[in-house]
C-alpha cells in the first residue's frame, strides 16, 4: 500500500470509535470527526483519481463504516440527521469509487 494510502487508512481507522460511537448510543453526530473524515476522503479520491485503485483493506474499511451508518439509520425516524449524514457520505464515497 502507498504510503500515503496507509496513512490514510490509519487515519480513518482513528476515527471509526468517533465517528460510529455517538450513533449507537445516542444517534447523533460528531461534527467535527466527520469532517475529518470527509477530509481524508476527499485526499484519497484525489490519489484514486491519478493511482486508480483503492487498496482492498482501505474500501473495506469504508464499506464498514457506511454500512454501519445505515444499520443505525433502521434505528431512526425519517428525516434524522442520521440520514442526511449519508447522504453526504454517499457524496463523498461517489468520488472515491466512481473515478
């Protein structure tokens, strides 16, 4: 994995207790950790975009996470903030896997 993927991975696998722990336990959202988080994606659709490959252990990661999100969304009523926090990792998932 480039170095940079790598770090990003770890970067991302820092956040995970961040970002999915106030959704289990009280459904709301870290603002700031997801920020962080949709500026890591963003760096790496930015090197998918000249790499071309996403390494096997990161997308993993990230199917993790966005599945994760919806299981707590079957939890919520509709319109939660929960829902619309896919939707916008939905956006940046997009330019990460759709280069």
């Amino acid at each position: 994995m480039d170095k940079r993927l790598l770090e990003i991975y770890t970067e991302i696998d820092a956040l995970i207790l961040d970002l999915l722990g106030p959704l289990r336990i009280s459904k709301s959202i870290n603002r700031n950790t997801f920020e962080k988080f949709y500026t890591l994606l963003g760096e790496l659709a930015e090197i998918i975009k000249s790499d071309g490959s996403i390494p096997v252990k990161l997308a993993g990661k990230l199917f993790f996470i966005y599945m994760s999100m919806n299981g707590e969304a079957s939890h919520t009523k509709y319109p939660d903030p929960l829902f619309l926090e896919i939707g916008i990792l939905e956006s940046h998932l997009d330019k990460v896997f759709r280069h």
